[in-house]
C-alpha cells in the first residue's frame, strides 16, 4: 500500500445515506407528496414520481455500497407507509422494511434508521402538524411500534433529522409545506421536534433490548443536527456579526444545547420566545448526528441574507465548498462530550467536477480533527445516489451513483468520486497518491480555503 498520509481509527464506519421519500418512490400518503404536486412547488415542475425505484431495487443499490467497502448505511422508515392511518399499521410495509434490513444486514451494512425525515403522513399534517403537541405524542407511538418491531435488525437509531432546518423551512421561509412564514410557529416546530426526540430516546432504550449486532449494546440513539458555519459577510460590521451571532446562537448553539441540558430556548428578534425544561431530553443523545455541508457569510443588511464567501468555488445549489468545514464542525460537535457520527456531507455536482478533490480534502480535514483528539467514529456520505432533492427537484445531484431520470428503470452509474470513497472506505485511510490523483492539498495550497 502507498504512504498513507491519513489513517482512521480501526473500526471507524464507512457509509452513505439516503431518505425515504427522496430515494424511494410512488408514496402518495404524505404531506411532502401533496405539496410537490402543485403548481410551481417544485423547479420544472418535477414532483419525485418513482424517485429512483429504491423501494423495489435497494438490494442492488446495497450491493453496490458493500462492493464499495461500505460498513454502515442510513436510510429512513417513512411514518406515512407504516401507519397510513392512525393506529393502523400496514403489514405490507412493515414486512418490507424488514427485508430492507434483512439486506443491510447480509451485505455487512450496520443499518442507521431515521424515524423522522421532514414527511409525515397526511392525517399528522392535517391534524395540525408539528404546529401540534399532539404530534409528540403520535410519533411517540410511532416510535414504539418501530422500537418492538424492528428493535432485533436495528441497533443505531436517528429520531429526528435537522428539525432546525425542517422548522425554519417550513414556517419562516415557507418554502417547505406546510409554507408558513411565522417564526413564532418556527420556534415552536423546532422545539416540539426537540422534545419529541427526548421521549423517542426513552422509548427506544426502554423497548429496543434486542442487541442486532453482538455488541453488547441494544439501542444507541442521536438525531441528526445540521452543522452550518455562520459568519459575518463583512467582519468589521457590527450589524453582520450580530446577525451573525443571533443566528448562530438559535440555529446551532440552541439545538445542541437542549439535548444535553433538556433546557430548549429558542429566541430570535420579533418572534415570541420558547422556553421549556423537558426532563426526558436532559442526556438525550449517545451520539451527535452531524450534517455538514457549507458555510454562509451573513448579511446584516441589503439583499440575500445568506450569501457564499466571494470567489469561492460553488456546487451546483451555489453553495460555497469547504471543505475546512467539516473537521471545525466535528470539532464543536464533540464539545458536547458524545462521538461524533457524520450522517450526512456532500456536494451537489452533476459532473463530478469539483467532488472528487472537495471529497479528499474534507476528509483530511475530519482526520486531522480526530487526530487531535475529536472522537469521531464515523462518515456517511450524502447521499449513496442522486435523488429528490426537496424543493430543488431533481437540479441538486449529490450522488455517488448517477441515476438517468429518464430511463424507466432509473439506471446507475458510478462516479469517479465513487470509486475514490471506495479506495478509502476499504483502506480506511487516504493515501498519498490518492490525495495527489484529484490534486487535494490541505492549508494554504487548497483552492477551496
């Protein structure tokens, strides 16, 4: 083997992620369904249709990551194929989950399951939502039910995934359904998001006793936070670095912050403040779900708020590349004292031009952050193939595997960032040729820093 110029720990978790609603196709019985199928939602009026048909090929699609050197994969159980009615679970979904992790489980994935990514089943959304207590106490039974049914093939479980993102999405931009723009409502979304979380904590280590993997440990749960890097667009403008600062303070710190105090204060200026002491979310979290994907230069006034560091090179969605990022995040994820777990990080490249080197650097990044000690334990990429990204249809490409959306049976093809994860998943490390193969450099020599 060549001089490894970054090693990883021995049985650190190599992998990709996907969700359910983006990946898997035909799902008619949520809120996301509904809204992308009306006029204008959605860019080119794309709503997601058959998605890429992982529903019926994720055997081949694993089959791909295991020849890949992956070890670990995260994927969703989407609520509204479950429970399409409330109290009424589908035996047919049910069974087919099962062989989605009876696959995981053949190819030596470790499976991550996601309970909650940004969908929910109609009779949720039209019962309020999470504008609703209620909902709390729905996905709490939701959560159960999965605990005992699935507790046996599952081990690591995700309860909510980036409710910040969910919350502010869809109640202050309104880009997201239920389309909102109240940030009272987005603070109150965000932390009935975070209590719900608490309670699913509790519920999985009560009901999941079924140790999958031998391990010793039964049920080991986190949520996913998104990790944006927020800095003031001009450092010596008092007003950006406010902004900055309150942004941050609510986005980030405030998040973080409720799952180890069980303290949630979400405050942000002109919107009514939520304070709550929830003790079930007090030490809520055995690992801290990273997704990491950019940073935003903050603009106090005039125009986007939100803007990329000028000249620096964009992905497709025009947001900056930085791969410095990625270690910085895990850096101050660990300072919540838990591992720290990638669960997502990509780049939107439909050509696979800048991916391949912004890969290699981030990566040697997180390596040299655990080099000085961030205890993290695994990487999955975003996302294993091109999807459905949301509001952005199907413009946002961050799949290792290309798929043609206008081939009926949706077919794949490796990028060369593919095969470039798969030489370091399977080396659990970054050689030196490697590194110079896409022309990755860290420090000063980087054009992405």
């Amino acid at each position: 083997m060549d001089a490894i110029l970054r090693r990883f720990p021995e049985g650190f978790h190599w992998g990709a992620a996907t969700s359910a609603h983006q990946v898997e196709g035909g799902n008619r019985a949520n809120d996301w369904w509904r809204f992308e199928n009306r006029t204008g939602a959605v860019p080119a009026a794309e709503p997601s249709g058959d998605a890429c048909r992982h529903w019926e090929v994720f055997d081949e699609d694993f089959a791909r990551a295991e020849a890949d050197g992956h070890t670990m994969h995260r994927f969703s159980i989407e609520w509204s194929r479950i429970e399409p009615e409330r109290g009424r679970f589908d035996a047919a979904a049910v069974d087919h989950y099962h062989d989605v992790l009876a696959s995981l489980r053949r190819r030596g994935l470790e499976p991550v399951v996601t309970l909650h990514h940004f969908t929910n089943p109609l009779w949720v959304a039209d019962a309020g939502g999470w504008e609703s207590r209620g909902t709390i106490d729905a996905f709490a039974d939701f959560v159960r039910f999965c605990a005992r049914e699935f507790g046996g093939q599952v081990d690591w479980w995700c309860t909510v995934n980036e409710p910040e993102v969910y919350g502010f999405r869809g109640w202050s931009e309104g880009t997201w359904p239920p389309c909102r723009k109240d940030d009272s409502l987005a603070l109150q979304v965000i932390a009935n998001q975070l209590e719900a979380h608490g309670r699913a904590y509790r519920i999985l280590h009560a009901e999941d006793r079924a140790d999958a993997d031998g391990d010793g440990r039964s049920a080991i749960v986190g949520f996913a936070k998104h990790l944006v890097q927020l800095e003031p667009e001009q450092p010596w403008s008092p007003l950006d670095r406010l902004r900055a600062r309150l942004e941050d303070a609510v986005f980030n710190e405030a998040v973080l912050r409720a799952a180890t105090s069980g303290e949630i204060h979400l405050a942000i200026p002109g919107a009514k403040t939520v304070k709550r002491s929830v003790p079930e979310l007090a030490g809520s979290l055995d690992y801290v779900g990273m997704n990491y994907y950019t940073r935003w230069k903050v603009r106090a006034i005039g125009g986007t708020p939100h803007v990329p560091r000028r000249g620096a090179p964009l992905n497709d969605l025009g947001w900056e590349v930085w791969p410095r990022g990625l270690g910085e995040a895990a850096r101050r994820c660990a300072r919540l004292g838990k591992p720290v777990l990638v669960t997502e990080h990509g780049f939107a490249d439909a050509a696979d031009r800048v991916r391949p080197r912004a890969l290699v650097e981030s990566l040697l990044h997180l390596g040299g952050a655990i080099e000085s000690g961030v205890d993290v334990i695994g990487y999955l990429h975003w996302s294993l193939i091109d999807n459905f990204e949301w509001a952005e249809g199907y413009r946002g490409r961050f799949g290792l595997y290309r798929v043609d959306f206008d081939d009926p049976a949706r077919a794949r093809t490796p990028t060369r960032s593919a095969r470039v994860f798969a030489t370091i998943a399977r080396e659990n490390g970054i050689s030196r040729e490697l590194a110079a193969s896409v022309g990755a450099t860290v420090g000063n020599g980087s054009r992405f820093d």
